[in-house]
C-alpha cells in the first residue's frame, strides 16, 4: 500500500474523545472532502490511487459515516422494513434470512417487526416506520390492512408483498401456490380413500385462509365430495387453533372425519397434541396432513405429509424484488409471482381405519 500524503494526526488525539469527521479523512489522505464523500458513496470514478487513501484514512481513523446526515443528502436511509406475523414459526424466520441476505448483499438492513396477526399492531408499525422514513417495506398482510397500504402509497414507498395478498389492491407479491398445495394435499386423502376430511385454516380474511380452502374444495369436487361446512374450521395460525378445531371435531363420533388437514405447520402440531390425548394413532386412526413442514425438532424424524414451501427463496426474491423498486431498476407494472410446491408424502397417512 502506498504510504498516505500530507499524514496528519487525527483531530481526536488530543484526549477529547470527539469522533473523527470527514474533514478529518480529507486530510489524512490528502484530498478535498466531496473526494471522501464520493469514495463513500460510490457516486463517481475515483482512482484507485486516491480510493486506496482514502479507504485507508477511513480505517486509521475509524471513521463510522453518519447515516443521519447522509440519508438527507441522498434521500435514502438503506434500511428496509419487514412485517410478518409470527417470527417463532420457523417458516417466517426463513423467510426473514432470505430477505436479509438478499439486502445485504445490496449493502441494506432491515427492521424486522411482529405483528402478531393484529391489524392494531401492523397499522401502528407503518406510522412508525414512515416517520423513519423507510425506504421499502416488505409485508405479510394480517387481513384488511388496506388503510395502512393506501398510506404507503400516499407517502411514495415501494412495498411488496409476501406470503399474502390484499383484494384490490394491485402490489408486487410473491407467494407460494397455496391453491394448488391444498388441492394436493386432499387429493392424496381421497386416493386413499378419505371421505370425511376436516381442514383447520385461517381465517377467509387471511389470503392464504381462503385459498387453501379454495384447493380442498376444488379437490372435493373433483371426486364428487359435498362439500361439510361442519369439516371446515378456521382460526389462528396458531397451535392453539389445531388443538381446539381438533378436539371439536372429534367429539361427536357419527361426525368424526377420518383426515385431517391442518393448514400450516403450528396448526399441525395442536392438531397432534389433540388426537394423541384422545388415544388416536397417526396414521392408524387419523391419517393427517400439513400446509409447510413441522418445526425443526418436533419429531426425531420427519413423518408428515405436506405441501412444502421455500420459505427461503420467497424471502430472498421478494426482497430482491423491492430493493429493485427502491432503486429504479423496475419501471414494469407490478408482478405477482407465485411459486409453486411440492407434494411430499411421508407415513401420516393411510387407508381410513375400519370402525
């Protein structure tokens, strides 16, 4: 490395502790501050001579930039938002290391935000998060969240959506193929000869709610099924939703399905919890099947039959996709992209048991 010009000690090293400026790095390297301001943000051509300097002034000094003064002057503040539902399902946090390695490649970070599936808590994340003045968001919708949109739209920030979509509402989104997943999944049911299937999903205000509704019924009546709205239970993505929905449906024996579909991974795990205080074998008495994988650790091997995601790559495009609009990369109209899933089948299911 060439030796730095016109080396000067830093303005600090007197003993008073004050951090080193700029106008400090100038010096040490020996070039005007719009030249350290230009290495820094990558604005023009710099020898690499002069970067070389300047990069090592940088690091002599330990100079950090201020964020603050440099996002009034490029508009920008590199931070990215991410509003999902519930960080402690494995699936949301693959998501979320998609999107974050995909944003720092591009050299941003992202503040990650649970919502907990309440509209209270999202709407008052975006108040927040606009008056810092991020510069994209990334969401997962809890249900009729179009008043929090329209005020992101008002404000100008691109956004995109993942995992869920928002009737009317035309927005970049990237999602799985919850339609065709849910179709599978009850299809193989019935090939093994289930007429009874019970589904606990979310709610039909949840996207994802109603389209794997949509994917059990087209597949009913497919096989020439009625539909039995006394199968069908909604609720909360939640553990607690699979344990009750299970409980009621097992409750009144001349009703009793022989399946279960459960419409995620922590619907499956109530469900689990639920037949097996009643005594029930998986799939002995109940043969069950899951929308996503279960949590890592639920049991020693994997047994269920699912609908898998790449939670992952959903994380990772969507992010890309936004750090795209953020930049002006993307002028087309906005993109739905959807992904689709893979049947897996395990040993959660079998032939309905003789009663």
């Amino acid at each position: 490395m060439r030796p730095l010009l016109n080396a000067l000690p830093p303005d600090n090293s007197d003993g008073t502790g004050r951090q080193p400026t700029i106008r400090d790095v100038a010096r040490l390297a020996g070039v005007a501050p719009i030249t350290v301001s230009r290495v820094i943000n990558n604005t023009s051509y710099i020898s690499p001579e002069t970067r070389e300097r300047v990069q090592s002034a940088i690091d002599t000094l330990h100079y950090v930039p201020n964020s603050i003064s440099r996002s009034l002057r490029t508009k920008k503040t590199n931070m990215l938002a991410m509003l999902v539902s519930d960080i402690t399902n494995p699936f949301w946090t693959t998501v979320t290391r998609g999107a974050e390695d995909a944003s720092s490649h591009h050299g941003l970070n992202i503040i990650l935000c649970n919502t907990d599936e309440k509209q209270d808590k999202f709407a008052d994340y975006v108040t927040v998060l606009l008056q810092k003045q991020i510069d994209g968001f990334l969401l997962a919708p809890t249900g009729d969240d179009r008043a929090s949109i329209a005020r992101i739209d008002k404000q100008g920030v691109p956004y995109v959506l993942i995992d869920r979509v928002l009737p009317n509402i035309q927005a970049d989104s990237v999602r799985s193929d919850s339609v065709t997943g849910a179709y599978l999944l009850t299809k193989h049911l019935i090939e093994l000869g289930h007429k009874r299937i019970a589904i606990i999903t979310a709610p039909m205000v949840v996207s994802t709610g109603r389209e794997r509704l949509e994917g059990y019924l087209m597949a009913l009546e497919e096989a020439g099924l009625a539909r039995d709205d006394c199968l069908i239970h909604h609720g909360g993505y939640q553990h607690e939703t699979g344990y009750h929905a299970t409980c009621a449906a097992l409750r009144s024996a001349a009703t009793r399905p022989t399946a279960l579909f459960a419409g995620n991974n922590f619907i499956a795990t109530g469900v689990l919890k639920a037949l097996d205080e009643h005594g029930l074998r998986v799939p002995e008495d109940m043969s069950v099947v899951s929308f996503d994988d279960l949590p890592y650790g639920f049991y020693r091997k994997p047994f269920m039959t699912v609908a898998l995601q790449e939670p992952y790559t959903l994380g990772y495009e969507a992010a890309s996709l936004l750090i795209q609009r953020v930049n002006g990369d993307v002028t087309t109209p906005q993109q739905e992209i959807i992904y689709p899933v893979e049947l897996i089948i395990r040993d959660s299911c079998a032939p309905p048991a003789q009663r």
